[in-house]
C-alpha cells in the first residue's frame, strides 16, 4: 500500500464513477478522498514506489512534512468539493474533478521531476473539463485558452526537465534555486501555473467561466501546486519576493472594479497567491511556515467563498453584483457562511487568514523587506475591501434587488458549514496545523501587537468602503467631498486606483487587441497554404510530385559534392 | 519441431505467400477471410520465435534454397529486422478480426477474396523487404507490396480511389526505380548484392570512386524516402489512405511506411554507415532539415482538414518526421527515439483508423462535422480514439511520450538543443488537430445522424481497444519497445565508421 501514490487512488478511483449510480455512486465518491486520507495518515515519511523508467528512478511517492500538509488540504479540499457537488448529475464532471484532485496529490507527494512532470500535465488536462462543462461557446474558449496555458506550462516544465538531466544526470526533485537555464525553464512553469503577474491572465479568464462546482474545485489546487512546487524548489529566491508584492496589490484594482463577483474572488485569489510568494522568497523556517499554513486555510475560506458564491449563482442565475443584493433574506445560511469566509480572507482575528497570513508579514519585517512589509499590510486592506465587504454585501446586503430564491441545496450548505467550521476551529485553535507545518513553530499569533495593528487595518478599511458607499463614490464616479485631510489621502488614493486599474485595463485591452489580431494573422497565412485547397495540403498532379522527386535527388548529390 | 526451426526465416515470407494463393483459389469472401486469420495468427509465432533466437544467439542467416551467400539470397535477420517483423506480425493478428465486417460493407462479394489475396501479398511483400539480406531481393519485394497496395487502394469505394492508387502507382514506381539504379550503382561497384558483402567491399573502394557511392547513397535514400513519404515526397499519401477501403489505410498506415523506413535504417546504418563515414557527407543534416518540415508543416496541415482520414494521413507524415529526425541525428538516443517510435506510432496509429473505420462503418462518413456528440453513442470507440490521440501528442503515460523522450536525449545529445523545443512545439500542434476531434466528440449535442450511431461489435472493438491499451502500457513499461530498439540501435551505431 504504501508504494502506491494516494493520488491514484483518486484517479484508478475516478475511472469507476460512470459505472455508479444514485446513493451508491454518492457514497463511492465520498469514500475516495477519505481512503486516500486514511492512507496518507498512515504514511511514513520516506520515498517509495520507485519504478525504474527508460534509465531513471522514478520516486512516486516522496512523504516529508512538506508534502504531507499540501497532501492533507488537497483531500480534505477534494473531500469538501466533492460534497458540495453531490446533487450534480454530471458523470464528466465527477470524473473530472477527481482526476483532477489526485492529480494533485499525486504532484505533491512525486519525488522527482518526471513523476511531476505527468501529474502536472494530469492536472491541466482534467481540471479543462471543469470548464467546458459548462457548455456554453464563451466557456469552451475559456477552456481552451486555459488548457494551452497549462499545458505549455508542463511543456516548459519538461523542456527544463530534460535540460536538468542532461546537465546533471538526476531528475530528483529538490531545492534547486535559479542559476541555470533549465531551472529557469522550471520556474517559469512552476509561475506560470503560480499566475505571476503577467503570467496571471489565464486564472480571471477561466475560473470564472466553470461550472458553479468546478469553480470550487479549481479554486483549490492548480495555483497551490504551483506554490507547493516553488516552495519545494525555490525556496529562498530572492527575486520571488518582488514578483510576490506585486502580486498581492496589483489584482486589488481589478477586483475593485469588477462586477462579476466569481472574478472578484479570483483576483483576490491571485493577491492571497502573492503572500505565498513572498513567503517562498524570503525563505526562512517561519515564512516557508507562513506560505505552508496559508496555503493551508487559504484553499478552505477561498473555496467557502467560491461555494457561497457559486449557490447564489446556482439560485439566482446570475453572479453580478449589479443585479444582486438583499439575498440574505433568501439564503440566510449562505449569507452566514459567505460572512465567515470573508472573516476568514480578510484575516480577521480568530479566524483562519489571522494565524497564517501573520507568520508571513511577520517574517517579512523580521527580515527587513520593509517596502515589501508596506505593500502586504496596503493588500492586506485591499483584501478586506474587496474579499470581506465587497462580496457578501453586494450578494447578500445593498439595495435590495427583488430577488426571492430558495436557500442552497442541503448538500451545499452542509459542505460549507464543514469548510466554515475548519476556517473558525483554525482562527480559534491554531496549534494543531502549527504542529503540522515544515519547521517547529515558536510563534504566538495572538498577542496584542498583532491583533491590534490588524483590526485597526480592517477598520480603517471597513470605513473607506463605507464612506465610498454613502458618498456614491463607489463605484468609480467622484463627486466633490469635504473631508478630514487623512480621508482626502485616501479619497485620492482610490481615486488614483481607481484610475490606475483603468489604465492598466486600457493597456492590457490594446495588447490584447495587438496580440489577438497577430495570432489572427498567422492563422490566416497557416491558412492560406495549409488549409484545405492550400499550397501545402491540396494534391499536387502527378508531374510535380515526379518534379519534387528530381529535385530532391539533385539536391542531396549537389550538398554531397560540395 | 527440429525440423521446421531452422527454416523460420524462410516460413516467414513462404507462409502468407502460400495462403495469398490459395484466397485466390478460395473464391468465397469468408473463407479467405478465415484463412487469412489463420495466416496472420501463425506468423507471430514465427516471428517471436525469430525475435527470441537473435536474442539469445545473435543475427540468423539463412541461405535461401541452399545456396550459400553472397552468391544466394540470404536472409537475414538481426535485432532491427526482427523488431520490425514482430511489429507487423503483431499489427496483422490484432487488427485482421476488424477487417471481417468492415470488408464485408465497403467491398463486393465478388471481389472479396481477391481482397484478401492481395493483401496476404502485401504483407508476405512486407515481411520480405524486412528479412532478407540481399538488395535485389528487397527490391523484389519492394514490388510485389507496392502492386498489392495500389490494387488494394483502388478497391475503395470512393471513385476517387482510382486516381490515387494510380498516383500511387506513378510514384512508388519512380521511387522503385530510383532504389534499384541505386542498387545498380552499389553492384557496379562491388559485384555483389548481398547486404553484408556489399558493406564490406564498399569499405576498400578506391577514394576516386566515392562519387559513385554518393550517387548511389543518394539515388536510395531518394528513393525510399518516397515511399516512406518523407516530405515533400509525402504528397501520395494522404489520398491513397483517404480513399483507400477503411481497414486498408489502417494496415498501410502500421506497416508500410515503417518498413520503407526500416530499409533507410538498414542502408544508412548497415551499408553506407558501415562503409565510408556518413558524418562527412549532409545526409544526416538534411533528414532532419526535412523531418522538421514533415514535423510543422503536415501538423499544421492536419490542424486545418476536415476530411479525419486525410488529417490522420497528414498526422502520420508529421509522426514519420518525428522517426526520420531520429534516423537523422543517428546517435544512440536520437536512433533509439526513431525506432521506438516506429512500432508506437504503428499502434497509436492504427487504433486511430481503426476508429475512424468504425465509425465510417456506423455513420458513413469521415468529416469532421458528422461526428457532432459521437462519443456520447460510441464511448468506448471514441476512448480508444481518445488514448491513442493522446499518444499522438505525446502525452506522458502513453508511448508517444516515451518517443518523444529519446529523440530530446538524442538531440540534446548532438548538442542541437533547439530541437528540444520544436519537438515540443509540433507535439502542441498534435494537441490542437487530436483536441478539435475530441471537442466534437464529446461536448457537441449528438446529430440526427450520430444520435442512431452505436459501438460496433466486438470484433471492430476489441482490435482497437487492445492498441489503445498498448499505446498506455507501452507508455510505461518500456523492455519491449525501447529495450529491444536501444539494443539495436546500439549495434548500429557502433557498426558506424567514423
């Protein structure tokens, strides 16, 4: 048992889904997660299920601390989604997000390059479906600008793979740091899948585009094997600690503006991303910590948000914030559970973001990143702004938008009432994940330092977003107000966000207009002489095959003289 | 027993020789079709046997009719022959259960049983050109495959069968010819035909003679690059396999180019490689030169087809180029990459038409368009599809990325690592024209037409299934495949004059 990854039991498991029916199909699929659990418990730690391939030594199944808490929230993420997609009758997506899940855990426990390699292709290929199974022509787009992403992230992973090998006849994969050209291959797989600035657009342009439950389940694993991997592999890069800021505050902007409320979290998930980042750059014991734990309680509360948002989008059809509102009245568990969720990002004490995004700010100003400290606290705002008010008052609050709906499905609110439960036990009593992250931990999160420095960020944000509401500055339109001087700052501030999103908006528009047109202009030459009646594809008259032919042989005796 | 080992090598050929004529005589579509499986099931056995005594005892010669080499044919049959032979003693018992039904609905009753004959010396044309040692005698051979296949194309039912097979017929004839002047040129030489004896005697030729070993190694390598479909020597291949009857281009597209490729091996590595060094010379440059080509410009080609056969056909030129680069880096990985992609490509690619067969045999047609939800009506069919398309892009846990693996060493190897990343880029393209089908298959709402489709029976099924699940475990267990073609490409690169 314990030579076989508990990721293909996941996956083995997935392929008997279709054969299943009703209860029993129900029951299976709950059990799968929970057999892999049990099995993951009972793990030594050690490397086994070696199988010896071509001429390498493939290590299937490597069991450290590290691995074994993204092996722990990986189940425990598949085991929560898969309940929160029970009521679903859609065997693809079943299969789908199971693969997709022990793809995942498969990754996270693979001991060398090449057994990740194949689970992080098996990831990008499996999670597609999830978006395609929405079945809508935006969606299939979507998807397949999503997989060529993925995909090419793998390729790179296997270009640098290969390069690695060559270079040092190993394929274990350990800390390697930046240096040669093949660990710069990696890490730009590892960030593209990570969604590094730049590299990020795939995330807001797909996730949003899934299945109410796929969402859910994307939300869970993609990036956080992607943060697990650079955790693994380039912990300590210094140049991780800049590309992690900027992705902490530049997915602010966007959030702030965006009306789809499934796309908001999907920034703001990007900008949780960015702490993990910084995490796995600065690189001491109490960061590599902070990243471990926030990766941790980041999958739980992001995914009770996705699950919220998603059971509105469920009842109600429709997840813009402009045509939403007064739903608590609907769906007061919802509302409940959104609440604890956008408690949970926002960080807010005894809740779960509190204990672990503390240990990477603090490790970040005891390492003295001041400016990076600067930008994590101004994220740490935004957050709140975006994530902890914006999403459940524009659902469940605002102005009342008339729409009367039943509450979630029983299923859905019983795996948002686990997820909710785990956010608030963690928040409340973090000793037991502390006891299971990477390095021994010697710190207090409560203590009246951090506990008051946070609150007085969440309230100092609480009142931006208020007075923004009852000025109707919000969204963007500014109308001329007298304030106290500290507010004009801020009022400024978010006057000049507000147009730097804009900016930022108009100039990614105008590079997609660039890029889109050239991609159609290559097409269109492919086209032209490879498309069916072109030069390269329609059948030639036997004479000038026969031509072909004389020309081929001169050439070959003419290179051969000279 | 004793008495029939030592002639396995001339069984081999003599077996499926006897059973084309005895079809011939049989008259009746279904009981040519029962000798024909009865054919194609011995032959494994003879060609495992083979496998199995040059594994444990080194190369077998075998002088034909007693006549001792060189001044009789000899066969000969090394690690490379019996890999190949195996392969297409394997493909024809795997897919021959497909062709019952599927013959019966494309071909006449009354021309059945010729069907059958030609075929049976197709493949004894095949199994010849792989296992003897005498260059005249594969030309021979050469012959007798390319007539059965002309005629086996132009049994197709589309009328634009005809005019492909004759296109055919044009251009495997020059290549034909071109091979046998080449070989005309090697005799002129050396006075000898025999493969080994060539070798050696081409080796203590006067230097002022070179040019004439030039034009020979260029007349062949011209010559059976076409009927290999090298590009752009590629364009009679798409046709032929688009119109040809369905279980035809399935056979055609496992076997006959990879036995045209295997006589490119067999010349650049046992005789000229052997003989004068091949390093000097831009044979190898200009493979690869044309490899890449085939690798791009077919993908892209078969991105934009609508016809699936046609795009398949495109698909294999691409997938030969991926072969010819290993030939063309001719070093142990690269050389190991190609010949393991010879018998992984014959799997994927087979189950490929054998689905595409099978859904012609359901719905009648091959567009792309027609196939709306079909994988919803023909699971099963279209899973097959799905894994061997997924060896097509070379996706780890299928064989295509075990190719794909050694062709990178081989490249990186040679110190040309810029090919890491066009073998990457054309295995994208794969994804793209593999992913459009799917998509089709699996997220569009069935059609009226492919609403009433259904699997086929189980003899369609099962040839398919098992290549499927071949293109997986080939995929991870490698000591068949890649073992066998590492051994041999071992010796033929270490046979290679410096």
């Amino acid at each position: 048992m314990n030579d076989i990854s508990p990721g293909l039991v996941l996956i083995l498991g997935a392929l008997l889904v279709p054969l299943l029916h009703g209860r029993l199909r129900q029951a299976y699929m709950l059990a799968l997660p929970l057999l892999a659990f049990w099995q993951v418990l009972g793990l030594p730690e050690g490397e086994f299920g070696q199988i010896h391939f071509l001429d390498m030594t493939l290590v299937t199944l490597r069991v450290d601390r590290l691995s074994l808490i993204f092996g722990y929230i990986f189940l425990i993420a598949a085991f929560l989604g898969i309940i929160y997609a029970l009521h679903v009758d859609d065997t693809l997506q079943h299969v789908a997000a199971l693969v997709y899940a022990g793809s995942a855990v498969g990754a996270v426990f693979a001991g060398d390059l090449v057994t990740l390699f194949l689970y992080w292709e098996g990831t990008a290929i499996a999670s597609v479906f999830l978006i395609w199974a929405s079945r809508t022509p935006s969606s299939y787009f979507a998807g397949m600008r999503y997989l060529i992403i993925q995909v090419g992230s793998g390729v790179l992973l296997l270009a640098g793979t290969l390069l690695h090998y060559h270079a040092t006849g190993s394929i274990a994969f350990e800390h390697m740091g930046v240096g040669s050209p093949a660990s710069w291959l990696i890490f730009l797989a590892f960030g593209i899948k990570c969604a590094f600035p730049l590299l990020h657009n795939w995330l807001q342009d797909s996730y949003p585009e899934a299945t109410v439950t796929g969402t859910v389940i994307l939300s869970a694993f993609t990036t956080k094997l992607a943060v697990y991997a650079l955790a693994r592999g380039f912990a300590g890069t210094e140049i991780l600690v800049p590309i992690g800021a900027a992705m902490t505050a530049f997915p602010i902007f966007y959030a702030v503006i965006e009306n789809d409320l499934r796309r908001v979290l999907a920034y703001s998930l990007n900008n949780q991303l960015g702490f993990m980042v910084v995490g796995i750059g600065i690189g001491t014991e109490l960061s590599l910590n902070g990243t471990a734990a926030h990766a941790f309680c980041h999958i739980l509360y992001k995914a009770l948000l996705f699950m919220s948002m998603g059971a509105v989008l469920f009842r109600v059809g429709t997840i813009k914030g402009s045509e939403l509102g007064g739903l608590y009245k609907s769906m007061p568990w919802t509302t409940g559970f959104c609440i604890v969720g956008a408690a949970s990002i926002s960080a807010f004490p005894l809740f779960s973001g509190f204990i672990s995004k503390a240990l990477i700010i603090t490790a970040a100003m005891n390492e003295g990143y001041f400016w990076t400290w600067l930008i994590l606290l101004f994220a740490s705002a935004g957050v709140f702004h975006h994530s902890g008010i914006k999403i459940p008052y524009f659902a469940f609050f605002a102005h009342d938008s008339g729409k009367r709906c039943a509450e979630a499905p029983g299923n859905m609110l019983v795996a948002m009432g686990i997820t909710a439960s785990l956010c608030v036990l963690i928040g409340v009593w973090p000793k037991p994940l502390y006891d299971l992250l990477p390095y021994a931990v010697d710190f207090k999160p409560y203590t009246t330092e951090h506990v008051v420095t946070q609150l007085q960020l969440l309230m100092y944000s609480a009142l931006a977003f208020t007075v923004l509401m009852r000025t109707g500055l919000y969204p963007p339109e500014l109308r001329s107000t007298n304030l106290d001087t500290d507010w004009f700052y801020r009022r400024a501030g978010y006057a000049l966000a507000v147009r730097f999103a804009d900016g930022a908006q108009t100039f990614w528009e105008a590079v997609d207009r660039l890029v889109r047109h050239a991609v159609s202009k290559i097409v269109f030459r492919l086209h032209t002489y490879h498309g069916p009646g072109g030069i390269l594809a329609r059948t030639w008259p036997t004479g000038i095959m026969a031509f072909w032919t004389t020309v081929m042989l001169a050439a070959y005796l003419v290179l051969s003289y000279l | 027993m004793n008495a029939v080992l030592p002639h396995l090598p001339a069984l081999q050929v003599v077996v499926p020789l006897i059973g084309a004529i005895l079809a011939a005589f049989l008259r009746r579509g279904n009981f040519a079709f029962t000798l024909t499986l009865a054919v194609s099931a011995i032959l494994p056995f003879i060609s495992g046997a083979l496998l199995w005594q040059v594994l444990t005892g080194g190369p077998i010669s075998y002088a034909m009719g007693g006549w001792a080499p060189p001044i009789g044919i000899e066969y000969r049959v090394d690690l490379l022959s019996a890999f190949v032979l195996m392969l297409i003693s394997v493909v024809g018992v795997v897919i021959i259960p497909f062709a019952h039904r599927s013959v019966a609905s494309e071909i006449d009753a009354s021309k059945q049983a010729w069907f059958y004959c030609m075929y049976l010396l197709c493949l004894t044309g095949l199994l010849g050109i792989t296992i003897t040692g005498d260059a005249f005698n594969a030309f021979v051979f050469l012959e007798v495959s390319s007539l059965a296949t002309y005629v086996l194309i132009a049994m197709g039912r589309d009328r634009r069968a005809l005019l492909a097979a004759f296109q055919y017929l044009i251009i495997g004839t020059i290549g034909a010819t071109l091979y046998v002047i080449g070989v005309g040129f090697l005799y002129l030489l050396t006075g000898s035909l025999n493969m080994v004896d060539v070798a050696q005697r081409l080796a203590a030729v006067e230097p002022d003679q070179m040019r004439t070993v030039i034009t020979a190694l260029a007349f062949i390598t011209v010559g059976v690059s076409l009927k290999l479909a090298l590009f752009p020597l590629h364009v009679w291949l798409p046709n032929a396999y688009a119109y040809a009857p369905s279980w035809v281009t399935v056979f055609l597209a496992a076997t006959a180019t990879k036995v045209a490729i295997y006589l490119l091996v067999r010349y650049l590595f046992s005789i000229f490689g052997v003989a004068v060094n091949l390093q000097a010379l831009p044979v190898g440059e200009i493979i690869i030169a044309l490899s890449l080509a085939a690798m791009f410009i077919a993908s892209f080609v078969a991105v934009f087809e609508t016809n699936l056969k046609r795009m398949l056909a495109y698909s294999s030129v691409a997938q030969i180029g991926y072969i010819t680069l290993g030939i063309g880096l001719a070093n142990q990985a690269g050389l190991t990459g190609g010949l393991v992609h010879i018998v992984n490509h014959a799997f994927m690619k087979a189950a490929l038409f054998l689905a595409l067969g099978a859904i012609v045999y359901r719905i009648g047609s091959a567009r792309l368009g027609d196939l709306a939800g079909i994988g919803r009506k023909m699971p099963l069919t279209m899973a097959a599809f799905a894994v061997a398309g997924l060896g097509l892009i070379g996706t780890p846990g299928t064989s295509g990325f075990i190719s794909k693996w050694f062709l990178a060493i081989g490249a990186l190897d040679r110190g040309w690592w810029i090919l890491v990343p066009a073998i990457m880029a054309s295995s994208m393209i794969a994804f793209v024209y593999v992913g459009r089908v799917l998509e089709m298959a699996y997220l569009r709402e069935p059609s009226a037409e492919t609403a009433r489709a259904s699997d086929p029976p189980l003899s369609m099924l099962l040839p398919m299934l098992v290549l499927a699940a071949a293109t997986v475990y080939f995929g991870f267990d490698t000591e068949w495949t890649a073992g066998i073609a590492g051994k041999a490409s071992q010796a033929l690169v270490q046979g290679l004059a410096r």
